[in-house]
C-alpha cells in the first residue's frame, strides 16, 4: 500500500508538471499571436521577425510534451479517466503548435509582402472587421485554455459554440477583399496580405475550438468534434 501511495504521487507530480508545461506552452503561443498581429498592424518589422526567432520555442515545448506525454502513459498505465486527461493534452498541444504556425505565418505575410504604408483608404476600412476577428480569435484561445486548466466541460462548450462567429466574421472580410480587388487592381498585394492574416485568424479560432472539444472529451468522456457535421 505504501509502495501505491509513492508511485501515486509520483504519477501526480508528473502530471502536474506536465499541465505546467502545457499551460507555458500556451502563454507563449497567445503572446505569438499578440505580437504577430501588433507587428502586421504597425508594420514592425523587429517585432515579426522575433515572432519568427520564438517558433523553434513553440515547436521545442509540442515535442517536449509529445515525449512525456507518451513516457507517462507507457510507464503508469493510467486509469480511464487520467487517460483522456493525457490523450487531451498531447492532441492540445499539436493544436497549440498550429497556432504557434498560424502566428509565423502572420509575421510572414509581414516581413514577405511589406504593404505600404499609408495604405490604400479601403484596406483602412477593413482593419475594424479584422481587429474583431483577432479579438474573437483570441479570445477563444485564452478561454479554451482556462477552460482545459480548470477542467470545464460547460465552459468549453460555449467556446465550441463562438466559433460560428469567428466564421461570420472571416467570411466578411473575404467578401470586402474580393470587392476591394475588383475595384482597386493595383492594390492586390495588400487586399491579399489582408486575405492571408484573416485565414490565419480563422484557423487560430479553429485550433481554439479542438482544445475545448478535447476538454469536453477529458472531463465527460464525450467526442462532441463531428457532433455538428450535418
């Protein structure tokens, strides 16, 4: 009984520092994100190419997690539901490591592109529809973490839900750019740079939505992902 007691511990010890991991892992990424999007809308070219400098940072934390994760399950045969627990961190942090991509391809399209500044008048237009993009993205980042942290299954089903707006909003700017183009054909470079940090965003929102699936999953044993596929 004592020897169980010990290697319970242990197993705990290994598990918090492993949410540990995964919850540094996920300030970095959001910090990514901050300062992919600070940097594409000041044109900061310094402070994209240090989002780039962090990405081995990013990828460095999902193999680490990779790794331990797998040791852990190898080692101490969890029980069902520490399991999911595990299974949910190792899918979040692959979804983690995307939006650590989606935060390169921002400073990217940056660093690539260099629109001009000042920009055409209609592109202004469009910064409003795509800062709420980044905040609603970014939004269901955080929450989805918190949620994963706290191990809150109802929280994260309403993160699920937002996604359908973070869609609305992404197809919106679609739509003013494929306008903007046709009206201003010299301005394509910086309609399509606008276009390309818009799909990252959607794809942040995506990536957010997997982690509160997997929450859902770790706490309720439930798989909600194709629950809404028609």
């Amino acid at each position: 009984m004592k020897e169980h007691r010990h290697i319970s511990g242990q197993f705990e010890a290994e598990l918090q520092t492993l949410q540990g991991k995964f919850a540094a892992m996920g300030g970095l990424v959001e910090e990514q994100v901050r300062s992919a999007m600070q940097a594409f809308k000041t044109i900061d070219l310094a402070l994209a190419q240090s989002v780039r400098v962090r990405e081995d940072q990013v990828n460095q934390f999902e193999m680490d997690i990779d790794n331990e994760t797998t040791t852990i399950i190898a080692r101490r045969q969890p029980t069902a539901s520490d399991l999911r627990l595990l299974v949910g961190l190792l899918k979040s942090s692959t979804d983690l490591e995307r939006v650590g991509d989606e935060a390169d391809r921002i400073a990217k399209v940056l660093i690539n592109a260099k629109p001009r500044n000042p920009a055409p008048e209609e592109i202004l237009s469009l910064h409003d529809d795509v800062s709420t993009l980044e905040n609603l993205a970014s939004q269901m980042l955080r929450e989805s973490l918190n949620q994963f942290a706290r191990k809150d299954g109802s929280g994260a089903s309403t993160t699920i839900e937002a996604d359908a707006e973070v869609d609305r909003v992404y197809n919106t700017i679609i739509d003013s750019c494929s306008e903007g183009m046709t009206r201003n054909p010299t301005h394509v470079d910086e309609f399509m740079a606008v276009i390309w940090v818009a799909r990252s965003l959607e794809r942040i929102g995506d990536h957010a939505k997997n982690i509160a699936e997997n929450t859902v999953y770790s706490v309720q044993g439930t798989d909600v992902r194709h629950h809404n596929t028609p």
